[in-house]
C-alpha cells in the first residue's frame, strides 16, 4: 500500500512549504482542482523539482465528451505527471477514448476511473444515479477494467470488491482516509489504515490529518510505520 498526501492548502506557498518537508519520502502527491486552476502546471513542475521522488496525481476528474476528454488527456500527458483521473460517469466510450489517445503517447501516466465520490452517502448517491453505491460501482469498475485504464477511484468499502469483480492487479485509491479515526468532514465513506489493509487498497488518500496536523513529518512517519 502507497501512501498520496492531499496538497489542498489555501496558498501556493503552503502547499510548497508542505512539500519540501516531506521531500525524503517516496510518496505521492494530489494536485487537486483548487491547486491546479490557481497555480497551474508550474506549480506540478516546482514539486518535481523538490525531490524527483515524489509521484504526481492530478485529481481534475475529466467528465466531458469523448473527445475533448481525448484531447485533455493528452495534455495533461505532456505535462509529465505520473496518474491521473476521469469520471467513470462519461461512459465506456468516453474511457476507450482516453486510453487511445494515451496509450500511442510516450511515458504515458496511471489513468484512474472515479466511481462514486466519497462524499455521497447511500440515499444521496441513489437520488442522482437511479440505484445502490455498490451495484454501479461495479459497474463502473466493470467498465474501466473493460476500457483498459489501470484502476479506480473508490471507498474503501468497494475496494476488495472492485477487484474480485476485475483483477488482484486492477488498482483502487481511496480518498477519506483517516488514518487513527480523525473527523471524517464531508466525506461519508470513510475508513481508516487497518480497514483499508483488510480491503486490498493500492493507494491511501491522506489529506486534513497530515497538512494539519502541527508535524507532518511526524503525522506522515505514523501513516507509513502503520502501512
């Protein structure tokens, strides 16, 4: 299991401050929308430049047509960061599309479906999508699978069961986790280390547990030692 720590602080500078204090470690970082709109591709490029061992996820969630999806997806490839995300929502079509395009472009990066944001609950997700979290979710992640992406965005909850429906190999990265039973905030699924390990998760999303606490490095030591 990987440990991705959430860069969604309110400044540029913050964000920055917080990676160079965890730059000894082989991590992932989250660029998320609030990060990117405001400080761009630079800013991908500046973390880069602190440690060349830090993984970048761009957490855009690309929801669109085929095609411009297609054409975002290529852009983001040239920008050289290691995974990112689309909504599994725009359909199959929409997923082939994306990997088309990437998989013919050098150095391509991980490509991840998000299934069900972790901020629905049951009743909440049922009144968009017309049914039950788990039933779509794995159709969903039938669907990703299908379309050749390398995993899904999901809770830890549908995680092992994301991948008795696809392959042990098929990647799940879990947002909302609280690593020793913190605040879940808006997140309604949530989870914390021991429940993520029982349920095969490839990859933790730390956010609020690690960037407030009053020593990341101490926070992100306790995570690690815990995975």
């Amino acid at each position: 299991m990987e440990l991705c720590v959430a860069l969604d602080l309110p400044t540029r500078q913050k964000n920055i401050e917080l990676a160079k204090e965890l730059k000894k470690y082989d991590i992932w970082l989250k660029v998320g929308f609030r990060s990117y709109i405001r400080d761009g591709r630079e800013f991908i490029e500046e973390l880069k430049s602190i440690s060349p061992s830090f993984k970048i996820f761009l957490d855009l969630k690309l929801y669109d047509i085929p095609n411009t999806m297609a054409d975002a997806a290529e852009e983001i490839t040239n920008i050289g960061v290691d995974m990112f995300n689309i909504h599994a929502s725009a359909g199959k079509k929409g997923m082939q599309a994306v990997m088309q395009r990437v998989n013919d472009l050098q150095n391509r990066p991980l490509v991840l479906a998000v299934t069900a944001l972790t901020s629905f609950d049951y009743h909440s997700f049922k009144e968009i999508y017309g049914t039950e979290i788990e039933k779509k979710t794995k159709e969903f992640s039938l669907q990703a699978y299908q379309a050749g992406l390398d995993g899904v965005v999901c809770s830890v909850l549908e995680s092992k069961m994301i991948k008795h429906e696809t392959a042990s190999d098929f990647l799940t990265l879990t947002p909302g986790i609280k690593p020793f039973g913190e605040s879940s905030d808006d997140q309604k699924r949530v989870a914390d280390i021991e429940t993520a390990k029982k349920e095969q998760v490839d990859i933790i999303v730390v956010g609020r547990p690690v960037y407030n606490s009053k020593d990341p490095v101490k926070a992100v030591d306790k995570i690690l030692q815990a995975l």
